[in-house]
C-alpha cells in the first residue's frame, strides 16, 4: 500500500510540474514573448570549439606566464595571491574578448540571486555560463530564473575562464528559443531503461552522451568508408528497394502489395543483383550503402531492418576483394580510432597484423577434427552429424552440413581477424567453383569476435551455370526452404549480354560498427530500431 501511494504521490507531483510548465508557457505568450514564434538563431560556436578557441587565445596572449610564487605565504595571503594574479589574467584577456553567440539545451541551473550559472549541452558537449542581471537585464533575467532544465537557449556573450579554471561563458544576451513541457530523466541516474532508450532514443540522446559519441562514430565510420571507395574509383549508386524477386541472399522476404500495378513486391534482402547488372553495363566499379530488410528475429546482432554495403569490381576475384577489405578495416581503425588496435568487450582486437586465412575445412579440421575431404557422400556426412549432435533437414547435402559444422565449432574461436575461405557450393548459389576442387567456390567470410563481418565472392559470370544453379534453389524453395533464392530471368538476360571476371563482397555496416564503438547489442548502433509495439 505504501508502495502505491508513493507512486500516486509521484505521478500527483509530475503533473503540477507538467501543468506548471504549461503555465509559465501561457505566461510567456501573454507578454508578447512566445518562444516558439522565434525562428532562427545565429549560432557561431559550440561548446567544444569555444573552449578549444579560448585555450589557443589564451595561450596566444598570455604566453608561458607562469602561476604565482605562494610557497611559505600563509593560507589567507595565498588566496589573495592567487586572487591578484586570476584578476591581472582575466584583464588582459577580457580586454581582447572572445565573442561567441551558442544555442544548445540547459541541463543545469543555479540561481544565486542577482548572478547565476547554467550549463548548455550541445552537439557536441556541455559548457558553463555565466548569466548576471546587470549584463542581460532586469526582465531578461527574471525570465531566465523561472526557466525549466530542458529548455533550449540562445547565449552571445564571451569566453572566459573562471576562478576554478573552467573555460565559461559570460552572457551578455540569452533568448529562450524552446520552452520544454515534459521533464528529462533525474539528472545523475540520466535514461537507464534499456527499452525506453530505444522507444525515445531522442531522450538518450540528450541524458546519455555515450550514445551521442557512437552515432557521432557511426557518421564518420560511413564517411570515411565512402572516402576510402572513392579514393580507389569506385561509384556509388542507389537500387530499388521494391523488388518483384528478393535475391542475392538466403534470407525470408517481407512481402507488400503495390496498389498501382496490382502486383506482389517484396523489400529487398540484398543488393547484389542489381549492382551486378551495373557491372554488366560497364560501370566496374559500383557500390550501395542501403537498407535492406529480412524477416528474421530480433537479437544483439540480428534486426530486421538494417544497413548493408556491397561493392562490385570488374576484373579482380576474391583475392581482390580480402586486400581490399583488410585496406579497409586497417584504415577505418586508424582514421576513426586513432590506431590499429583497440578492444571490444576488454578484449584487444588488431587490425595492423595481417589478417589471417584459414578454409572452411581446415578451419572445422583444426577445432572439430573432422576432415570433410574425406567424406564423400551425403548419407556419410549426414552420419557425423548425427553423431556430433548437430541438427540438420533431410533436405541438406554434405555442403550444409560442412556449414553447420563450421557453425557449430570453428566460429566461436575466430576472434582476431581471420578470412575463412573456399566454402561448399552447396551453400553458394552466385559463386564461381573452385577450378582446382568443383566441390568448393572461390568465396571468404571474415571473421572477428566470433561475428562474420562480410561475405565475399569471385562472381558466377557463365550464365549457364548460374541458371542450374537458381533451378537448385527453386528445388530447395519447393522442399520447404523459404530462404531460397528464385530464378530471376532479367538477371540471367544480363549475365548472357556478358558480366567480366568480378570479385563481390557485402558487408554488415551496423555490425561494423558496434565493433568499432564497443557497443554489446545492434540496437545501441540503430538510431530507431525495430522494437514490439507497447499496444501488444
């Protein structure tokens, strides 16, 4: 009972503040002062660049000026000391101001009566500011005094750096640009609700700047990849998401209805197909960054709305494609990261190493002791896993099984980078075979903290083959497979206009970047992730 009349109490309580935050709204409008009728703020600076600009300044003007001498002075002549000498230094450099105008949302206010402070979170952090009647006047003042944490504000004044040696800002105007109506989190325990930060990721975002920092991370991850592709002359282009056959990849569909054509159309699961046909036009070398959709289940590293990159290159193979994706990660961890080294989950992870390269089947030899070379059949492979314990459909080869046995062994132990190569074609319908071994095709995962970070091929360019090898698809979809690819006839005309040798690979951006950023789950690197409707 007790419980819930300290929570009726507390709901009571938000409400008077909600009602009073409304009230000093309608206050505001009254006089003439509506917040939310102003449209434009100059702002110059953020927080960060105030501060950086200020240090450079001081440094400019002050020199190597030394702190003052108080050995063997007592207690009281120390301060004044110290006091003399912040006096002098702020002089001088007020006399040659830094004048900054910023914007940004108080988190943080303490009136002391005709002078007070607040501080002002923007972009790209927080700074203190000094806000005195004398400087932005009487009714300026009694205004900022009756503002709520959360409002948004726009400060000019200049830099300064107070006694304590915090790099602020002394208002010389301050203008409310939003009133706030709802209440942010309790400032020191900020969003902890690991839901709730998902649903109101906007209100994470303000509480939490950890999760500022790793979408911050993420736009620059994509940035330098694109500058990473553009410096080897590669193109970026855009395929349809809306697709009448949802290929190049095993994965099940989302399916829609297209009202205008009164056709079945499905979100795409990969990018590969359409990118292919580019490379047949002669464009060589192409990419997409998109989204793209499975309907699958939802896990820390499985959504099902996420960010996929593929990149097309005529004229090389999979060889081609592990330099260039090495070269990529190396540079994505130097350039964003500041080195080749870093950890995830307090484990050191390396990426100035090479990379290692191990084949599916030595890798399952190595931590199964199996050697599928030996296994000859299906029934005999479909034997040792019976034996190992490892599940398997009527409906699976030898090749599914090679796969299900990696799964099971060999995954868990591939923490540094390591590109595992050469997989079953069973399990490979868009890859060219093996000349040496038509078992196997010219294909690498890469592996790092157990996770496969890309997928990667030597294209299937003979037409021929790739149209058997949809027919075996379409054989697996009508045995119950409903991650199957189909026949798609448009890209088997493309591929007979004529597709060069070409190496392929995509890559899992999220997961790149929780790797990067240190992040446990994908939704802590998806702004809105996919989350169960609270209506259910």
């Amino acid at each position: 009972m007790a419980n819930q009349k300290n929570t009726a109490d507390q709901q009571q309580d938000l409400n008077q503040i909600l009602k009073n935050r409304r009230e000093k709204l309608a206050a505001l409008q009254n006089a003439g002062r509506d917040p939310f009728e102003i449209t434009k703020f100059d702002q110059t600076h953020h927080s960060a660049e105030v501060k950086d600009l200020y240090d450079k300044h001081e440094k400019a003007v002050l020199g190597d000026r030394p702190a003052p001498n108080v050995e063997g002075l007592e207690e009281a002549e120390k301060r004044a000391v110290i006091n003399d000498d912040y006096n002098e230094r702020r002089a001088i450099m007020d006399a040659q101001p830094i004048e900054v105008s910023i914007a940004g949302r108080m988190m943080f206010k303490r009136v002391m009566g005709k002078a007070s402070f607040c501080n002002i979170q923007d972009l790209q952090g927080s700074i203190q500011v000094y806000v005195a009647r004398d400087a932005i006047g009487e009714e300026a003042y009694a205004d900022f005094k009756k503002s709520d944490i959360g409002d948004i504000f726009g400060i000019k004044g200049f830099a300064f750096r107070t006694k304590t040696g915090e790099i602020s800002i002394h208002a010389e105007s301050l203008t409310l640009l939003t009133k706030s109506l709802q209440v942010l989190p309790e400032k020191f325990h900020g969003l902890t609700n690991t839901d709730m930060r998902y649903r109101q990721r906007y209100v994470d975002l303000i509480m939490n700047r950890e999760s500022m920092d790793v979408f911050l991370k993420r736009s620059q991850i994509i940035k330098e990849i694109r500058r990473f592709l553009d410096g080897r002359n590669f193109i970026e282009v855009e395929t349809p998401t809306l697709v009448s056959n949802a290929g190049g990849a095993a994965a099940r569909p989302f399916e829609t209805h297209y009202n205008a054509l009164n056709e079945d159309v499905k979100l795409r699961i990969s990018l590969e197909l359409y990118l292919k046909r580019l490379i047949v036009g002669g464009m060589e070398r192409v990419y997409e960054i998109g989204r793209v959709y499975r309907n699958e289940g939802v896990d820390t590293r499985h959504n099902p709305e996420f960010t996929l990159m593929e990149l097309y290159q005529a004229y090389t193979d999979y060889e081609g494609m592990m330099e260039l994706t090495e070269s990529m990660f190396r540079y994505l961890a130097e350039t964003v990261l500041g080195s080749t080294k870093f950890t995830y989950n307090g484990i050191e992870i390396d990426f100035g190493k090479p990379f290692a390269r191990m084949t599916m089947n030595d890798a399952i030899k190595t931590y199964a002791g199996i050697d599928f070379d030996e296994v000859k059949s299906d029934e005999e492979a479909k034997a040792l896993a019976k034996e190992h314990h490892i599940e398997f459909e009527d409906r699976h080869t030898k090749g599914d099984i090679i796969n299900l046995f990696f799964e099971e062994y060999c995954e868990e132990k591939l923490i540094q980078p390591t590109f595992i190569m050469d997989h079953p074609i069973a399990i490979s319908p868009l890859t060219k075979k093996k000349p040496s071994d038509p078992e196997k095709v010219e294909r690498f995962e890469l592996f790092i903290n157990t996770w496969e970070m890309c997928n990667a091929y030597s294209e299937l360019n003979d037409p021929i083959d790739q149209r058997e090898r949809f027919a075996q698809q379409d054989a697996n979809a009508a045995a119950g497979d409903d991650e199957a690819q189909h026949t798609d006839e448009d890209f088997l005309n493309a591929l007979e206009i004529g597709m060069p040798p070409t190496g392929g690979i995509g890559y899992g951006i999220d997961r790149l970047v929780m790797l990067l950023t240190d992040s446990q789950a994908i939704r802590d690197v998806l702004l809105f992730p996919t989350m169960k409707s609270l209506d259910k």
